[in-house]
C-alpha cells in the first residue's frame, strides 16, 4: 500500500513539472491547454504521448549556418544572373518576406504543368525519371510498396546501373508500412537513400511528431516536381471506396534551382554529404532574358525548428492583402488563431473568401474537430463546400486572380508548426486563372456547406463532441 501512495505521488510529481515545462515553453495559449489538459486527464498515456510528441524543438538547429551558405550559393548565383526580373508591387513585401525569413529566391517559372490526378502525373513522372541523364532527386513522406512504387524502384534501379546519380529520402514515419526489403533492393541496385528523422527508442523518440511532410523532386537540375502527391497507387485506383483527388505541379525554367536548394538541404541534414557542384544548377535555367509567358515564383520550405513558421507567415501575409477573392483546397482545416483570424476579417470585409474540403476525410478526428471552425468560418460570411466526388487531398490557394500557392503545407496546426513543409509561391495572373478554373470545377461537385443541416446546426451531444475534439486540434 506504501509503495502504491509512493509510486502515484512520483508520477503526478512527474506531471506537475511537466506541465510546468509546457506552460514556461511559451507556445500558443490553445496548445499549451490541450498538452494540460491531455497530462491532466489521460493518465500514464498522456505523458507518455507528450514525450513522443509533445516536445519543442523549435530552438534547436538542425544544420550550421556556414553548410547552409554553401549549400545555397549556387542559388544564389543562379538569381544573381537573372535578367529583367520584375516583381508585381502588391507582392513585393510577401516576396521580401520570403527572402528575408527563408532565403527564398524568386526565379522565373519557363513552364508549368498542372496535374489533377495519378493518371496525369506517374506517366509524366517516370518518363522524366527514365530521360535522366546526370541526376535524380526524390525527398517524398511516402513511397508505397505497391505496383507503382516497385515500378518506380525498377526505373530507379535501372537509371543508378547507368550511372545516372540517384539520391532519395523518404520520411521513416511516413514509410513505416514499407517492408524494409524495398529500401534495401534500392539500396543494392545503387540507389543512394536516407530516412528523415528515423524514430528508434530511445533516439529521435521525441521528434516522432516532427515529419518531412514534403514532395520534392528535381531530375538534371532542369525539371522539378511539388505539390501534394506521394508515390502511391491509391492516386491512381482510389483508397477506402473513393478516388483521390490532388494536385502537383512540374515546373521548369530557374525555379528549378531552388527545388534543387530544398532537396539538397534536406539530404545533407540526412546524410551530411555537401553537394553544391555547378551540375546540379546548369546553365540555362535563370540566365537567359525573360520572355511572354514566363512566371515569377518562389519555393518556401518551413519546419518546425525555424524561428518563424514562413509558409504560415505567407498564407496570413497574402490573405490580409487580398482585395477580391481567396479560394483555398485543403483536406484538413483546423487552422491556428492567426490563419482563422485574417480569413474571417477578410470575409466580414467583403472579401469572396471559399474553402473546399473533403466531404469524407480520411482522418476521423480531423473530420470532427474542422466542422466547429468551417462553422465559424461560415458564420463569418465564407462560402464554404464540401468535395463528394473523392477524398480531396489538394492543397491549394488563389488569391485575387494573380497569386497562386500550392504544396504539401494542410491548412492545420500540424502543416503550419510540426511538419517539414514546401510551397511554390507564384505571382501570375495566367497560372492563377488556370488554378482558379481548376477550383471551381471541384467546387461543382461538391455540396455547399449550408445545405447540410447537420454540420450547420449539429445537435447537442454532437456539438459538444465537436467541440471536446476541436480543444486537442492543435495536437492532431
């Protein structure tokens, strides 16, 4: 009985002091509750969840300053030899933003490519990988071993046996379903792979809940891939019953070079190898004049260790600024106060402010906590629809017919503070009225928020289920 009282005493002694280390971290008050709240009323399984997941890593530096310079001269050089380059004035202090917080360069955009679906972009993707001639770079959160990821590791395999430099990092938690055995056969066939932040007891254990969430992927320094799309089959045949939905962007032209910036980062902080030969950034790309067609854009990383969450930054920086029109995609919406702050004002203002999320999710508790904020959202005078022809995993944004986002970045707490993110930033009219027309065709088939009672106007034991779970939102 003794040793009971003693052992209980230790553990909420342990709790006390643990709480107090999340109070004194200073983070937002919403998640600083939601950590008590979760230590408080979940015991043993709350504190051990908060050491897997709970600990802040922001102050922490992942990589020198010094190796971060090396591995960004090229860029640099590479915008150093643009000419006429011209950015709009509404977007200037969002593009000195970037540069000033992320060392962002914007570089012209010479083609672009828009891909909807698995069918429009694997062909594309594993033709470009089988033209390679000097390099290959994937850094991607999920490969899968199924049809279409053997296919890419036989292509891989093929190209590495020509000589063809073939690096790859895959995220440990992302890949934690892959057989060990397919990383292996790539590693054997001259593949040169790493894990991000692979989760071992007791190392990195912490760091579980800091993931590379990005989708990079840059072949002869010339061609570059971002968006939302992972290598994995259910882009193509769908999962759970339904078609995915999601969108990726091939790109060529100088922003290419800070694609190449982004991959080379992530593969020195996995593998501490320094690559920053002119090969990888050849000429042609930024040198030449500009010409009609041309875009201007910026590749924004963020993670959870930067002073400041840049791409969050972004996405309140654009909507504040906006005059007419926000259109955002995103399968996930439990946004910080920041983010629901200026959509809301943006709405109250006038502003013709849409967000389109799946009708479905594929995350159940994500699913209840966003219906409380959408609900607001709506309130404030948003039009808000939600996708039933799929799962909409597209994450994007259109803001006054010129300023285009898209990426990896949800627009949640887990995207904007714990993942490692990317976006392109582009500022051009013509590739926003392409987005926006892709937009409004997933807004046409999808039902309007106010026409489901349910969600606008939830029963009681509901609406406060919805709200019990929206309290944790900053954890999910």
């Amino acid at each position: 009985m003794g040793l009971n009282i003693l052992l209980a005493a230790a553990y909420w002694v342990l709790v006390a002091l643990t709480i107090i280390h999340v109070v004194m971290d200073n983070r937002q008050p919403a998640k600083t509750i939601a950590w008590v709240l979760v230590l408080f009323f979940v015991p043993v399984v709350g504190l051990v969840f908060y050491l897997f997941v709970g600990l802040n890593h922001r102050r922490e530096r992942l990589i020198s300053q010094r190796s971060l310079d090396q591995l960004s001269k090229r860029s640099m050089f590479s915008f150093v030899e643009q000419q006429e380059l011209h950015v709009d004035k509404r977007y200037e202090p969002l593009v000195d933003l970037f540069v000033n917080q992320n060392l962002s360069l914007p570089f012209r955009v010479t083609g672009l490519d828009i891909m909807t679906d698995g069918y429009a972009f694997f062909p594309r993707l594993l033709s470009d990988v089988a033209s390679a001639s000097h390099h290959i770079h994937i850094d991607m959160y999920i490969i899968e071993d199924d049809a279409l990821g053997r296919l890419l590791a036989d292509t891989l395999i093929d190209q590495a046996r020509r000589g063809v430099e073939v690096r790859v990092v895959y995220d440990d938690v992302g890949c934690w379903k892959v057989s060990r055995r397919y990383f292996e056969r790539l590693r054997e066939g001259g593949v040169e792979l790493a894990p991000f932040l692979p989760v071992r007891f007791p190392t990195f254990i912490s760091k579980a809940n800091y993931r590379n969430h990005r989708k990079l992927i840059v072949i002869d320094g010339t061609v570059g891939y971002i968006g939302g799309m992972n290598i994995a089959l259910r882009y193509v045949r769908g999962a759970d019953g339904q078609p995915w939905r999601d969108t990726m962007l091939r790109l060529t032209g100088g922003a290419v070079y800070a694609l190449q910036r982004a991959f080379l980062i992530d593969w020195y902080f996995v593998d501490r190898t320094l690559i920053t030969g002119r090969q990888f950034y050849p000429a042609g790309g930024a040198g030449r004049a500009a010409a009609a067609g041309d875009a201007l854009a910026q590749i924004v990383t963020s993670s959870p260790v930067a002073t400041y969450p840049e791409i969050m930054q972004g996405y309140v920086r654009a909507i504040l600024a906006a005059r007419r029109s926000i259109y955002i995609e995103t399968p996930y919406f439990l946004p910080n106060e920041a983010v629901l702050f200026a959509l809301k004002t943006a709405a109250v203002s006038g502003i013709d402010v849409r967000v389109l999320c799946p009708l479905r999710s594929d995350a159940r508790y994500t699913d209840w906590a966003s219906r409380s904020y959408l609900r607001e959202l709506h309130e404030a005078g948003a039009k808000i629809s939600l996708y039933k022809a799929g799962f909409l995993h597209s994450k994007l944004m259109v803001c006054d017919g010129a300023l285009t986002s898209c990426g990896s970045t949800n627009v949640d707490f887990r995207s904007f503070e714990n993942n490692f993110e990317a976006n392109i930033f582009i500022y051009d009219e013509e590739t926003a009225r392409r987005m926006t027309e892709i937009f409004l065709c997933d807004e046409s088939r999808s039902i309007p928020f106010s026409d489901l009672p349910d969600r606008l106007h939830p029963r009681f034991l509901r609406h406060l289920w919805e709200s019990v779970v929206r309290l944790l939102s900053p954890l999910l």
